[in-house]
C-alpha cells in the first residue's frame, strides 16, 4: 500500500513538473477592443507627449533631436478616475522611451501621468525622467 501512494505521487510530481506554464506577456499577440481603444487614446495624447518631451529634452539632454513617440511604444502603468464610479476627470501613467525619430535611437527613459477632463483638457501632472541613454555623435 504504501509502495502504491509512493508511486502515485512521484507519478504526480513528474507529471506536474513536466508540464509547462505559458504565462501572459505583456506584449499583445491579437487585436482586441481593449487594445483598439489604448491605441486611440495613445494617437490622441502623441502631440501633447512630443511638446511635454520636447521642453523635457531640448537642450538640457539631446541638442540635435526633437524626441518622437510611437503610440504602440507607449507602455500603460496605471489608469485611474480622479473623482469615483463614472467621473470624467481620468488619470493615465504611463512609461515611454523617446527616439531621435530618425535613426530611432533611444534617448531616454520616462515615466508621465496625464489627467485628462471634459473638453477635452490634457494636463501633465507629472514627470519623472528614469533614465537618459547616451546618443551617440
């Protein structure tokens, strides 16, 4: 008896073992409502990205480049409704690495929250600069 739960066990571990797990990546693999609808928002808010990254950058960092977003590059941290259940006063966190544009050379690395109202108003809340890449000459 006690030969037979130790074979069914050790049976058990190997099977669970032998099995592998596919673990959600954060990189969307098929279209979706959800991801057609981050898209919009992220065309919407490039232009306002681009001049909050442009007075960000030029000239403290990079001189020869104004910085350039992708929209598909744009990696959503958190989204929040300032004022509860139905409120129009939204909140988005989100982090991104600028390019030069031409060459499509990092330049740095940022996390931004926008707070986005009736209007509509788009308002950079805040700006934290993670990281600055060296461009190369």
């Amino acid at each position: 008896m006690k030969k037979l739960l130790i074979v069914f066990i050790l049976s058990l571990v190997l099977i669970t073992s032998s099995q592998t797990t596919i673990v959600s990546s954060a990189e969307p693999t098929q279209d979706s409502e959800e991801l057609r609808l981050q898209d919009m928002l992220m065309l919407m808010l490039t232009p306002y990205i681009e001049n909050d990254l442009t007075n960000y950058y030029y000239p403290k960092i990079v001189k020869e480049v104004t910085p350039h977003v992708v929209p598909w590059d744009i990696e959503v941290i958190k989204t929040r409704r300032v004022n509860g259940f139905r409120g129009f006063q939204l909140q988005i966190t989100f982090e991104i690495e600028p390019t030069d544009g031409g060459q499509w050379i990092p330049l740095g690395k940022d996390r931004m929250t926008y707070e986005i109202t009736p209007g509509p108003t788009v308002k950079l809340i805040n700006h934290t600069h993670l990281k600055t890449y060296k461009y190369p000459q």
